[in-house]
C-alpha cells in the first residue's frame, strides 16, 4: 500500500490562488505549521482556466497546475457561495458572477436581484452555504481533495466592511454578526475555508 505524502515544517508550499482575499485566509490559516507559503502569482505562474462543473474539480485542476508549473506541492482552493432557492447559484460561478473587472458589489447585486424575483426575502432570509474544496497536489501528481461547509442565511441590505466577495451578505447559523462585519480570527474559527483546512491538516502534516 503507498503512503501519502505528508509535510513538514520549513517545506515550501505553493499556495496555487491569484485572489488576494483567499492568499491571505490560506496563509493566516498556515501560519502555525511552519511551512514556506509563497503564491502562484509571485512564482509567476499563471491562472488555469477553470472549466470543470465542481468545486473538487476547479481545486484539482488549479493545484495540479501550480505543482507541475513549480515542482512543488502545491495548495488550491475552489469555493462559493450556493443559494437554495436559486438551485445552488452562483456556486461554482461565484467569481465569474463578479464580471471580468471582479466586482463584489455587482455579484452581490445579482444574487440579490435573483432573490427579489423569487419573492425570497422574506425572514429568517433566504438559506445558503459557504463551500471550500481543498487540494493539495504534489509533483508526482498524487492529489487529495478537502471539502468543508457553513451554511446560513443571506442578509440584504449588505452588513460589514471586513472579509472578501460575498462576505457582507452572509450570516452564518447561529451568528449574529455577517462574515463581512466579523473579524478575520472569529471567520477562521468557523468558516468553510477553516472546516477543510482542519480536515487537510490532520490528513497532511506529519
Ligand atoms: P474561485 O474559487 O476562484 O472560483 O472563486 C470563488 C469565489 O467565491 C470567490 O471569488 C468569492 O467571491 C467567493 N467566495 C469563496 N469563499 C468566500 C468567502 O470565504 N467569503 C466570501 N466569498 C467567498
């Protein structure tokens, strides 16, 4: 039977994202653990073209691509936002929804006009969920995918001024304050992004 490989401190690890919001979650999220992280961008690697339908799918492909660009494993997150009643969009669009300029405030616009037409504002809101696939690729192209999940309410008008893309518009379950109006250490303590980081870190460092 092959043994995953596994890593340890002081390893140099591509974190395989060009979207500022997500680098910095990863690397507040990797801190502790004592690896190397150094993103895809600075590396001058380029941004793959995100043609799958999954979440697991879009991770693959972007970690693969960074591990087989650097040489190194390499770390990728696919995410986003999926509404109930709008059958799970944005989802895997959820940064395609931003247009090319990636506008947040447009997204949220759209996701919110889409709720309006389905008469869905009514309390508590209408239901969705964060979702985060992890993966984590290696050279030799093993790869391992992490999945993690918050789910919510969405909240209109828009409440905060922290976190990134649809943050503002998100209350997660039991939470008073929207990802947008938390500080970043109380989103990583129950985000979908931090669930699979949990999940990557027990599976991954020795
Ligand atoms: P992609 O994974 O690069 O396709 O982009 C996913 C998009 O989902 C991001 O650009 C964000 O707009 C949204 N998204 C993912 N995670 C979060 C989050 O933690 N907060 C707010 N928006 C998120």
């Amino acid at each position: 039977m092959s043994v995953a490989p596994r890593l340890v401190r002081g390893q140099k690890l591509v974190v395989a994202s060009h979207n500022p919001g997500k680098i910095r979650e990863i690397n507040d999220l990797i801190r502790p653990f004592g690896v190397e992280a150094v993103s895809a961008g600075t590396l001058g690697v380029s941004e793959p073209e995100e043609t799958e339908t999954t979440f697991a799918g879009n991770a693959r492909l972007k970690a693969w691509h960074s591990a087989n660009a650097t040489g190194l494993p390499a770390l990728s997150d696919d995410s986003g936002l999926e509404v109930e009643m709008l059958g799970g969009d944005p989802g895997v669009y959820s940064a395609r929804w931003a247009g090319p300029s990636k506008d947040f405030a447009v997204a949220m616009q759209k996701v919110a006009d889409a709720v309006t037409a389905q008469g869905g504002w009514n309390a508590p809101g209408p239901r969705a969920n964060f979702t985060a696939a992890l993966c984590i690729a290696w050279p030799d192209g093993t790869t391992r995918v992490f999945e993690g999940r918050v789910f919510g309410t969405l909240v209109w008008p828009l409440r905060g001024p922290h976190g990134f893309g649809y943050d503002p518009m998100f209350l997660a379950e039991s939470e008073t304050e929207t990802f947008g109006e938390m500080s970043p250490e109380k989103k990583h303590a129950i985000s979908h992004r931090a669930r699979a980081f949990k999940l990557f870190v027990d599976a991954c460092f020795t």
